[in-house]
C-alpha cells in the first residue's frame, strides 16, 4: 500500500497523506523508514477520473482565454 501526491492545485493539497508513527526524523533514511510503518489517510481518487479531471480544466481554460 501507498500514499503519494499529484497535487496541481490548492484543492488537492492535503487530500491524502500517509500518519506515520510520532519519532525524530533526522535524516532521509529515517523518512522513508517512518513511511514505511505509516498509513495512508484521506480521499483516494481513480487516476483515470483525475486525468479527465485534468484535462476537463486545462480545456476549460484554454476555451475562457479564446486560444
């Protein structure tokens, strides 16, 4: 199981993230190894449904600036 992020808009942000057990974190091997025991938390979101997401704004975009 995992937890990652493809945030490309302040909506996104903080939609999902991984609880990871309370420790110091000094170097970026203890990162990964907190991330390891950690649990992924909030929305899961298809990546074919944020894709058309995606492109559903670009478009939009694209049609209000007249290109």
């Amino acid at each position: 199981m995992s937890a990652g992020t493809d945030a490309h808009t302040l909506a996104d942000v903080s939609v999902a993230w991984v609880e990871v057990p309370i420790q110091a974190i000094g170097t970026p091997q203890e990162l990964l190894q907190a991330l390891a025991h950690g649990t992924p938390v909030g929305q899961w979101t298809h990546p074919v449904l944020a894709f058309l997401y995606k492109m559903w704004v670009r478009l939009r975009s694209q049609l209000r600036s007249g290109r």
